[in-house]
C-alpha cells in the first residue's frame, strides 16, 4: 500500500501565525516553495499561506506585507492527511476539496506536504488526469 508519508516531500516547516507576509516570502524564497502551513502557538495547523495569497490577497490590495500576519490570511478549515493513509485517500481528500497541497501530520507534527509535482512523480498518468479534473474544475 502506498501511503501519503511515501509520496510527501519531507521536511515542510510551518510558518507561525504571527509572522508577517514578508516574513513568509523570504521563508517561500529561502525553501524554494509556493506555500508553507500556517501554525498556531500550540504548532496546530491553522491554514496554509500560498504566494498567490500574498500577492492577490495584500499587494494588489494596497496593503503593506511587512504588517499582515498569515494568521490574517487564514480562512476556512485547513485541510490535512495523516501520514499512513492510503493515497487513494490522499487523492479524495484533494480531489473533495478541490485543493493542490495537503500538509501530511504524523503524531501531531507536521512531517511533509503532498503537491501536484509530488502526485506527478508518483502516480499513474490516469489518476494524475483524474485529480487535475475534479481539482480544476468550475463548479
């Protein structure tokens, strides 16, 4: 069984609440990553910050980044996937939710995050086309 552990890019780090976007774009930089999750004081997941956000959702909003914390820009529910589950879960899960990161937990801690590339690189052609059309798709 392929789990989401086999198929996560190890070592994601969390982006606490209280930092500014600024601050999370050089982390993104730093990492050569598009989104970090967003953890509260207690390291629990409370959302995940992509560069899109910050550009769309303060830049192009007139807002300075250097005084927007992530926290502000956490909405929703965060998605996430405990490490041992099954990839079919793993593909439901995003293809549900119609999302393109999910952070992978195990015991509590953050241990990696799956994205489009990670999916490309280990699955079949057929449930790559599969995810990418529930994923995009207008609704």
């Amino acid at each position: 069984m392929t789990t989401a552990k086999d198929i996560m890019h190890p070592g994601a780090e969390w982006l606490p609440a209280h930092e500014t976007l600024d601050r999370a774009a050089q982390m993104m930089r730093d990492l050569n990553v598009g989104a970090l999750p967003i953890a509260d004081e207690n390291e629990r997941l409370c959302g995940i910050l992509t560069d899109r956000d910050i550009v769309v959702g303060c830049v192009a909003m007139g807002h300075d980044p250097a005084q927007v914390t992530a926290g502000n820009m956490a909405k929703g529910t965060p998605r996430w996937i405990d490490a041992n589950a099954d990839v079919e879960e793993v593909l439901r899960e995003m293809k549900g939710h119609q999302i393109r990161r999910l952070p992978v937990i195990e015991n509590k801690r953050l241990v990696g995050m799956i994205s489009e590339a990670d999916l490309a690189r280990h699955l079949s052609e057929s449930q790559v086309a599969n995810w990418a059309e529930k994923v995009y798709e207008q609704g």
